[in-house]
C-alpha cells in the first residue's frame, strides 16, 4: 500500500513544506542585537582598588582600635547578610553568567599603634572582555564587555562597612538579545568571606556579607554612576569589618585574611522571564541597627 502522501499533489506536499519551514525559521532564526551574545574570547578579572593616599590616613579614615578587635569575634556569630535570589533551572536558558573570584591577606594596613589598622582597599572593580568582530575592517579585537566598580565606605563611627555600586556598564552583553533590543537586565551577587583565629586559639573562616544587586532595564554602551536612580538604590549596604587573627591576649597577628566572589547574571527581559522563579530574603535593617548599637555602647 502507497503512503499517504503519495497520493497528495505534488503542490500541496510543497506548501505544506514550506510552512513546516517557516515554522522553524520563526522558532530559532531570530536575529540578535549586534553588541549582544559576545561569547568568544571571554576573559573576566576582579581587581581589588586601593585605596587613596588622601583617605588612607587615621585622621579621614578613622581607626579600628583594640576594642574592636575584642568584639568582632561576638559581632560575627549574629550574621549579617544582604539579599539573596535563587532562580528556577527552568529559566537558566535565558541567561549568561560570569563569576571571578580574590583572595588576599591584607585586607588592613598597619596603623600608628598597636592593634591599630587602616583600610587597605576603595573597592573593587570587575571586568569582561569578549573577542568582537568589525566586519567592516574584516578584524577582530579584544573589547571591555561590561564593567562593575564598587567602593567600600566606613559608618561615622568607623565600625562597619558598606558595598555600594559607583559605575557599572555593559557595551557587549553575553546574553542573547532579540534585534531592536538594547535593554538588558543584571544581577550581580557579592560574598565576602573571612578567615581568623579568635583569641581563643579557634579557627574561623565565615561569610561575612552576601549581597545581590539588581540593575533592570541597563541601556547596552550606556555607563551608570552613583547618581544615577539605577544605583542610587543600592547604597548603604552596610557589614562588620573584617575581623583579624589575635593571639592569647588580643593583639593582632595579621592583616584580614578574605575572599571576594562576584557573579554576574544577565537576562532579556529579566522581570518578566525570571522573576515568578526567584525567591527574595530582605535585609534585616532590626539587627544592623542593634549591631551599631552593641559596638557603640
């Protein structure tokens, strides 16, 4: 018996061909954003930035005396940490991500005194690089794909610190965007965590900080600074310093043992797409304020 389309006139065979066709095409064949899917040749740093000979001075950036040295091993068993997104696998196809990591051991440098430390580091700056190809000059380079600087800033009482966004910008997204689509949507997430040994003789290695910021609807090649309404939300993310490592009697044995990971997650269309898969656990603004005043007492 002859299949069934063999008794099908040859011109409905090819129409109903050409539509299977175009079916696919609309499927898979749309066409992306020009400084979008900037896959090859990535390359990602974090670079810690140190910070200014003007504000590395005890009169401007203030001290951490003995006494804090004493409270950071109770302050840190309370846990501060900022907000934190988990998103369904079912959305990760949407997405590009990157991450990098730094470690050191001299988050502090030496004060005047004994036990007395200063801030080492502003901040802390992230880049991707991406191999772009000019069809125009038929030559391909190495390009700054996006960038993401934070500065660490102490409280007036110089007890605690904050993480806060001075200049992100992405000219090249990793993530796919649909031709016409210049908007892209960025969550960067940041831990902090910290290595010491207590007075005690203990052993400590704990997160000091996790923090998630939000950038929705960032213009491609356009950079955001502090003042603009993007980042401006995102000030005041405050955290205890950095403990050290004392000996028996409270005197400082090194410079802050720590490591900074970042990760950078971009979306098309992040709020629609992703959001009914997060999950969002606040700050909780409660225990920072009885944090500072526990330290100021």
């Amino acid at each position: 018996m002859k299949p069934y389309y063999s008794y099908l006139p040859f011109s409905i065979l090819v129409k109903k061909g050409s539509i299977l066709f175009l079916s696919i095409v609309l499927l898979v064949g749309c066409r992306a954003y020009k400084n979008s899917y900037a896959v090859k040749g990535e390359e990602v740093e974090l670079i810690l930035l140190k910070a200014e000979d003007s504000l590395v001075t005890e009169e401007n950036q203030g001290l951490m005396t003995p006494i804090f040295g004493l409270l950071i091993p109770q302050v840190i068993k309370w846990g501060v940490s900022g907000t934190k997104t988990l998103i369904h696998k079912e959305a990760q196809k949407y997405t590009a991500s990157y991450a990098e990591s730094r470690s050191g051991n001299d988050f502090y440098i030496p004060g005047s005194g004994e036990n007395i430390l200063l801030p080492k580091y502003r901040g802390f700056e992230l880049r991707r690089y991406a191999r772009i190809s000019h069809k125009e000059e038929n030559t391909t380079t190495s390009e700054l794909a996006s960038n993401f600087i934070f500065h660490f800033d102490l409280n007036p009482e110089k007890t605690f610190m904050s993480l806060n966004p001075t200049e992100v910008a992405v000219y090249f997204a990793k993530a796919k965007l649909n031709q016409g689509d210049e908007n892209l949507d960025v969550l960067l997430t940041v831990r902090l965590v910290s290595t010491w040994v207590d007075a005690g003789q203990s052993f400590n290695k704990k997160e000091i900080a996790s923090f998630e910021y939000r950038f929705s609807n960032m213009e491609i090649g356009n950079p955001y600074d502090e003042n603009s309404p993007m980042l401006a939300k995102h000030q005041n993310n405050w955290f205890p310093l950095l403990p050290v490592s004392v000996d028996r009697h409270n005197k400082v044995r090194d410079y802050g043992y720590f490591d900074i990971h970042v990760t950078v997650v971009e979306t098309d269309d992040f709020g629609k797409r992703l959001e009914k898969y997060s999950t969002t656990i606040s700050t909780n603004s409660d225990l920072i304020e009885a944090l500072l005043n526990r330290l100021v007492e």
